[in-house]
C-alpha cells in the first residue's frame, strides 16, 4: 500500500480531471437528485432563481439574498413568527453597528399582484408557509440570514442543448446583468480526461526536454558503461594502491547531483578553472563562455561530464560486486588454459558479468532519465530542459499538479521500458546462473 | 618428456610460511602424490608448478625448459581444479574445448579431441548442456574431461576428489586411476587422504609444514617412514610409539621398553649406541606384531583395553607399563576385555627412532 498509493495518485493526477463538470438538480439543494453534469463554459438559459443554502461562500460569483426573521401581526390576526426575504421589508430602524431592528412590509406594486406577503418557517422559499402579512405592516427584525441564490438554468449551447434543466448555485454560475443568460464557470465533480497529457504533449517544453533527456541518455549512459568497466576491472586486479583507486572512483557518489552541477558549473563557467586553464596554456584569449544560449553544445558536454563524473562509480560498485562474486579459480582456470587477460575479459568475466552489467543498465537508464539538478544548475532550466525539469516547471512555476504528473508518468513509463528493453536484449539469467 | 624439477622453491603469505626451500624431481610420465595435512604447503607448491602465484624464491622446470617466470598458459600443463572450475556460462563442450581454442588449434582437432575426452569420461551425452544443472560428479567428469583434451605433459590436480561423496571418491578414484595410466602425462596430485595417495601414486611426496618429509614409493612411505610425522601421518590405525631406556654394557647395547628388554640387530648396535642421551623410541605397526597367548622369553605381556572387530581384523587396544598400543590380530583370534595377551615384536618391523630429531635411525 505504501508503495503502490503514491503511483496511484500520481496516475489519477494525470488522467482525472477533479473539476471538471458541474452537476444539476433536480430541486436547489445540494440533496437534490442529480439531472446532468455541465462541463465548464456550458451556455445557459436562466428560467427561474430561488434563495437557498450557502453552497460555495468565497466564490467570485456568489450572488446573495437576505432573509430576516421577523414578528409582527399575521392577516388573520394571530402573532406570527418566521422568514422572509429582505425584499419585502423595508428597514425602519437600525441599532448603532447597523443591525436592522424594525421595517415595514413592502406594497407590492402592478396589477393583479397579491398584496399579502409569505411568511415561511425556514429560511428559504421552498419551506412551509407560517402565515401572511398586510402590506405596510409593522415587523420586529430578530435575526437576519445571508442565502445563496440558486438558478434553474437550461443547456442553450449545441453541444449540451439536450440536457434536462436543472438547479445549480450560483457561486459556480456567471450570470448577465438582467440574469436571464449565463455560463458554467466552475465545477465540482470529475471525469477521466487526456487533456492533462495532450497538455503536456502540446506544451513547447516537451519536444526539446524530451529530445535532451534521451540525448544525454545515449551520450551517458555508453561511456560511463565502458568507463565503469574499466574501473571495476582495475579494482578487481589487486594492484598496489588498489583501495586508493577505489576511494577515489567512489567519493563523488557522496555528492548530490546539485552539489555536482555547482562545481561543473564553477568548473565551466566565465572565470571558472577550464577558462583560467585554457587561458593560461594560451590556448584562448580572455574566457570563453562556455554556458550561454548561443553554446547548448557546451552545456550539454558540461552535462555529460558532471554526471560521468558524479554517477559512473554506481555502475562500478554494482559491476566490482559482480567481479567478486566469480570464484578465483574460474579466472585461474581461464588463464591456466592459455586465456590471456583480454582473452578471459573476453570470454570468461563478461559473461559472468552479465546479470551485473544489465543491473547497473538499468539502475544508471532510470537515473539519467531522472536527470534534473545537472541540468538546472549548468543551465538554468531554460536553455537546456529535460523532462525531469518540466515536472518542476509545471509544479511549481505553473502551479499545474495535473500535468506535473503526466511528466512524472511519462518518465515512469520510459524507466519501465528501457529496463524491459534490458532485460530482453541482455538476456542471461539461464546462462549464468553461478555454480 | 616432462620432467619436473622444483629447486629451493620457498613461498610465503605474509608472515605465515607455506613452502620453504622445497627440492623435488619429478620424473617423466610418473604420478607423483603431494600428501600432508591441511595447511602443509602442498597446494601452494603444485599452484607453484602450475604458475597460479609466482614462488618468492628458486626455479622451476618443465621438461628441461625453466619456467620459473612464464605464465601458467605457457607452461604446457593442464589441470583439474578443487572447485572444479568449470565455466558456468559455457555448455560442456565449450568447457572442454576453451583450452585448444584458446592455444589455436584447428576446429576439426578441437572436435576430435572434445570427443575422445567425453568418450573417456562417459560424458557425450552432457556435451550440448551446460553445467549448472550438472551434479557434482558429472561437473567432476567435465573438469578432468577439460584437462585431459589438452593433452599437455604435466597433468595437474588440486584435491579432485575432495568434493565428491565417499562413495562416487571410491569409484572415481579407481577411475581416474584407470585413465591417467592411459594419459601420456607427468601428473602431480595433490590430496590429505593417504588411501588415495598410496593406491594412485608412483611416488608419495609427504609434507608438513612446508617441507618435504619423505618422498618415495607408496609402500616404502609406509613400510619405512623416515621419520615419526611420516609413520602417524601414513597408516590407519597409525604408527605405534613407545619410549624406551638405552643400556649400554660392555660394548652391548639395548633397550628397555616397558620392562622388556629387546635386543638389536647388528646394524642399529652401533647406531643406538652412539645416540647422546639414554632415550631412544620404538615405533612398529598395528599389524606387524605377533599376537600369542601363551608367554615365551620374547613376548610382552599386555591388558586388552578395547576390541574393535573390524571384519578383516580386529583391532585392540592395549596397554603395557603405560603405554598404550594398537594392535590388529586376525579375525579368529578371540579375545576378551582384560584379557592378558602375549606380544612379540620383530626385530626387522622395529623402527628406532632418534626421539630429539624424530628421524627413524635404520630403515632395512
């Protein structure tokens, strides 16, 4: 569970469009059966509006009614006690921090309106009615209640057009002036989507990140194979001095790769120790800047050279533990029969090697696809990109999670690959499977 | 012809000395046995001869040619490994073949040859797999199969049989016994089991601790040790030992063991006689003394301590004036716990033995 939630979040990130689509009632409570979902921008035909339950308090497009709770003298005499909207009280009198205290009911104007007003026993309309007051009559405000209104609204675009209408609040609603059109503009519930990853496919970034990640994958990822080798083998032959080599070869994987990326970088940069180097050889005149706009190559060997130098000893301490493990007889055996020393790398230790060599393909190929500080720090992110880098960009400079993620799975599914791509090509388990 | 002469060679690790100043010759197409306990030096002396870690000092030669400072590929031997140290990645015909291929022979002879070692060892049926499904006596087979298609002078083997079950020990033992009398080759085998090394060898080259005690044909190593580690190295049950008091009067000589007093032969009077001090000890076989039950003026009375019946013999524990002794008897011969016997030492089975320096005085 541990391991597998991360992974699990990380694909629904990528795949799952959390507010994507706006649900509709079939009566303005959040209770209310569901009659369709709206995506965003959905065009609206307004029918009806009714206050209702605060649903979404902070929202840009909250629209608001005011209930109070009144008392006063009902049409048939009794005292009556509930709600009513604001807009049928005018307010007489205030205490001093603007509480409304006392009001009137409001005439109603126009013909055949009902001059009665409703009083109803919640605050909202679709609650039941305690009684009705005269117009003008005087009310004791006691309490006063902020309601959101709800909308009955109607798909009006094509695409939607056949939806059923439905109630939706108006806090996820942006509504013209006379409030008879409107627009879906926020969401609440989700659906599976590729949108996150066409983003990210689409996005400028991705094309260069990519085309650098595997660039510095083919560049790497031989070299240091070969230089790991040698270096175990130097190891593995017991000459004098041998721990020395050992340390030496070892010691930068006790760096971090952006500690790693710091020195390159003071290493090429304007006044840095290659400049100063060249310089004084009079090989150049003046600095050369080697980590500009202008010279990606640069960067990229200055790339090369940092991570060859932080990461190759991986490799050889997987490849030196793979060494250990032939028997010495095997090598004796080998030289004794007249293999000589590249005669049994040959034909005797790569071989055997095998199992530790595909280990350390693999680890290293998932690494470099990771590649991520190196690079920020010899260039900024900017010039130089790779698919690690836009993960972060669009994490934290763009604050996009979703698309975030689809890098993180898409370099997920590159690791996954290359160490099937190993495994097959490098195909060795039933040959040597040590005695 | 593959003589081999090993001068003055001496190797150490460290501190520890594990072969010091070593002469050995070991004739052409002669099987010569390395035998010592563990840790004697025997190893390091065929790995030596095989160039597997180059000796501190002295010289080597292969057939005339030295080869103190050539490589074990140019030294034209082969060898069977402990381990056996087959290739796990290659199937056993690469296995047997990687010598011949790798000293460029042609393919046709490789085949031929790769055959005749799998035909001799009665494995051409193994020839297309590989060893990591093998038992250990068929990667055995492989590993002798693979030394033997080389076809080199000087066949070496390092323990062959030492990882293989008793019973497959005995066969292969007789086996490869059978076979190597067929390879022309000088062969130098090294083992700590004396069965194999008297029933294998020409020769029985005994060691300890890094030198060479006696060297000669598996019955004289038994029948004449040279010294006291030779006679309880070789032989099971081993050697007998007693002490024994030197008397000298009137220009004769004789020892007294346990009361008994024996007298000498002509040819160690003289020897005994001239030894400083008045210790001198008897060593003799479990089997070359004379069981009686009746005393005569040559026998040694004797308490029976323990009675092993071994199916050929029987095996007795004995003790006189504190020693004890081991002493076999035929099979009929019935005995009983506490039993007193009489036993009678002959004189040409005695091996007096100079107790300062261990060295058997007189071997007939």
């Amino acid at each position: 569970m541990f391991f597998l939630y991360p992974m699990y979040e990380g694909f629904v990130l990528t795949v799952y469009d959390d507010d994507a689509l706006l649900p509709i009632r079939e009566s303005p409570t959040l209770s209310g059966a569901t009659v369709a979902k709206l995506p965003l921008g959905t065009e609206l035909e307004i029918n009806d509006r009714r206050s209702q339950e605060m649903v979404n308090a902070g929202s840009d497009d909250l629209i608001t009614d005011q209930w109070f709770q009144v008392e006063g003298t009902g049409v048939d005499g009794s005292l009556l006690r509930g709600w009513v909207t604001e807009a049928r009280i005018r307010v007489r009198e205030e205490d001093a921090s603007g509480q409304p205290l006392a009001g009137t009911v409001r005439p109603r104007l126009g013909e055949g309106a009902d001059p009665l007003t409703k009083i109803h026993a919640e605050p909202n309309e679709t609650s039941s009615v305690v009684g009705q007051l005269e117009q003008r009559a005087t009310v004791t405000i006691t309490q006063s209640a902020e309601l959101e209104v709800w909308f009955l609204v109607q798909p009006a675009d094509d695409m939607n057009s056949g939806a059923a209408a439905g109630w939706a609040p108006s806090s996820y609603l942006r509504v013209s002036e006379d409030a008879s059109r409107g627009w879906v503009s926020g969401a609440t519930s989700g659906e599976f989507t590729t949108k996150f990853i066409q983003r990210m496919v689409d996005d400028r970034f991705f094309g260069p990140a990519l085309r650098t990640t595997l660039l510095l994958l083919v560049l790497i990822i031989p070299v240091q194979l070969v230089l790991a080798l040698a270096m175990a083998l130097v190891i593995h032959a017991r000459i004098r001095l041998n721990s020395g080599f050992l340390y030496v070869f070892a010691l930068p994987i006790g760096m971090s790769d952006l500690a790693a990326g710091i020195l390159f970088f003071s290493i090429f940069t304007g006044n840095g120790l290659l400049n100063s180097a060249l310089d004084g050889l009079g090989i150049i005149d003046g600095p050369f800047a080697f980590l500009t706009a202008e010279t990606t190559g640069w960067i990229l060997v200055a790339i090369v050279a940092a991570e060859v130098w932080r990461a190759t000893s991986i490799m050889m301490v997987i490849i030196v533990a793979g060494l250990q493990a032939i028997p010495d007889e095997t090598l004796e055996a080998a030289e004794l029969f007249g293999a000589n020393y590249f005669q049994r790398v040959r034909h005797i230790i790569l071989p055997l090697l095998k199992p530790s060599i595909q280990v350390a393909l693999i680890l290293r190929t998932i690494l470099a696809l990771q590649v991520f500080a190196v690079v920020v720090a010899l260039s900024g992110g900017d010039v130089v990109t790779v698919l690690a880098n836009e993960s972060f960009r669009q994490y934290a400079d763009l604050r996009n999670t979703n698309v975030a993620s689809a890098y993180a799975l898409f370099i997920l599914l590159l690791s996954v690959a290359s160490a099937v791509f190993y495994l097959r090509s490098v195909r060795s388990e039933a040959e040597v499977r040590p005695t | 012809m593959a003589e081999i002469l090993v001068e003055r060679v001496a190797k150490s690790f460290g501190d520890k000395v594990a072969v010091k100043d070593v002469n050995l010759t070991i004739k052409d197409r002669e099987f010569m046995v390395l035998l010592g306990p563990s840790g004697c030096g025997k190893t390091t002396l065929l790995r030596a001869i095989a160039g597997l870690g180059m000796a501190d000092a002295g010289r080597i030669a292969i057939g005339g040619r030295d080869v103190t400072y050539q490589p074990p590929g140019q030294r034209n031997i082969s060898m069977v490994f402990q381990s056996y140290a087959i290739f796990p990645h290659m199937t056993v015909r690469d296995n047997i073949g990687f010598g011949l291929k790798m000293n460029k022979v042609d393919k046709s002879t490789i085949r031929k040859r790769i055959e005749e070692a799998a035909e001799l060892l009665h494995i051409e049926e193994l020839l297309d797999r590989r060893p990591s499904a093998m038992s250990g006596g068929q990667r055995q087979r492989v590993a002798v199969a693979r030394a033997i298609a080389m076809q080199a002078k000087v066949l070496l083997m390092d323990e062959p049989l030492s990882n293989l079950d008793a019973l497959l020990r005995l066969e292969m033992r007789a086996e490869l016994k059978r076979l190597l009398a067929d390879v022309d080759a000088t062969t130098v085998y090294v083992t700590h089991d004396q069965i194999e090394a008297l029933s294998m060898g020409d020769r029985v080259a005994v060691m300890r601790d890094g030198e060479i005690q006696q060297c000669d044909a598996p019955n004289t190593v038994y029948e004449s040790p040279t010294n006291r580690f030779v006679g309880s190295f070789i032989g099971n049950p081993p050697m007998n030992f007693l002490e024994g008091n030197i008397k000298r009067s009137n220009g004769q000589t004789a020892v007294e063991v346990a009361k008994h007093e024996f007298s000498l032969t002509p040819e160690t009077q003289s020897l005994i006689h001239d030894l400083p001090g008045n210790k001198v000890t008897l060593g003799i076989r479990a089997e070359n003394m004379e069981t009686l039950l009746q005393p005569t003026p040559e026998t040694v009375a004797v308490n029976v301590e323990v009675v092993e019946p071994l199916g050929a013999q029987n095996l007795l524990t004995v003790s006189v004036g504190g020693h004890r002794l081991k002493v076999s008897t035929h099979p009929t011969l019935e005995v009983a716990t506490d039993q007193v016997l009489h036993i009678r030492f002959p004189a040409n089975q005695i091996r007096w033995i100079d107790p300062t320096t261990n060295n058997v005085l007189y071997t007939p």
